[in-house]
C-alpha cells in the first residue's frame, strides 16, 4: 500500500491541516530575476512591504527563521536581541536548505523537515494579509500575520531595517 502525499508543498499541507484561511498565488519565476521576493511583489501586484522573504540565520549556533519584508533587510544584531542572544549571522545556504527541505527563494517558514524557531517581522502586524513563500520558487501563500505566527509558534519583534 502507498501513502498518498498531500497536494501541493509541505507549507500549503501545514495550513489546510490547521485549518486557517490562505490564499496561494502562483507566478512564472525568473531565473535571472536577481531578487527572489520583488520578483513575488511584482508578479503579485504588491507593496514589497506586504511580501515577506524568510531567512536563515545562525542565531549563538541554533538555526533560526527570520521573517522579514522583502522592501526591507533583516537587522542581525536585531534578531539576537529579539531572543536574547549575543550574536546572529547568515546561515550557509546548503544547510538551510538541507534543514528546512526548501531550496533558497522557495524556503517556507511553513511546512520545514525541521522546525526552526521563527521570529517575524513586528510590521507585519500592521497589515490585515502578508505574503511569504509556500514552498517553491513562483509560489506565494497569503495569510494573515497572526495565523502565521501562531502556526510558527513565531517571537514578533522589530529585525527588520529599511
């Protein structure tokens, strides 16, 4: 007997299993687009500042999710603060994709192999909807920013710089 997968990516299986209201929007990736998130703004009709890129970063040796505008930069010593932390750097990229099951442009705060802690942007409660990825390039997931951080068990805080 086979198991039968979910539809979709593991981010969109995650939210249809808790039930939330989403809304996927899929778009024709670019391969030469030299950014990941304003190539999903653009295709998508929105603010960057509604379009969120998620981020892998080495938090005092833990891998963690940082969830942050794509109209902005993530603030490292920011996102230390927001746990209490003495340093933050990028995480190497194979590692994040190898622990999150995503490739980079399509890694999900949704849905990971691994749950990472997330901490999201503290703008995004700002907005009624965000958009972040759903788990392959060319594909978005609108959601509201309190689902989001609930399903992620997500610290809010300010990490984002302009």
């Amino acid at each position: 007997m086979t198991k039968k997968k979910p539809a979709g990516t593991p981010a969109i299986a995650a939210l249809t299993a808790a039930g939330v209201t989403f809304t996927t929007h899929a778009y024709e990736h670019d391969p030469a687009h030299p950014s990941y998130g304003e190539e999903a703004a653009q295709a998508l009709g929105v603010s960057p500042d509604q379009v969120f890129k998620t981020l892998v970063a080495d938090v005092d040796g833990v891998l963690t999710v940082a969830v942050v505008p794509v109209s902005g930069a993530l603030d490292l010593k920011a996102l230390a603060g927001a746990l209490g932390a003495k340093r933050a750097a990028m995480a190497d990229p194979a590692l994040a994709e190898r622990t999150t099951g995503y490739v980079r442009g399509g890694i999900s705060p949704l849905g990971q192999r691994k749950r990472l802690r997330t901490v999201l942007d503290a703008s995004a409660g700002a907005l009624a909807t965000i958009c972040v990825s759903a788990g392959r390039r060319g594909l978005e997931v609108e959601l509201s920013p309190t689902d989001l951080t609930t399903l992620t068990e997500a610290t809010v805080a300010p990490i984002a710089r302009p």
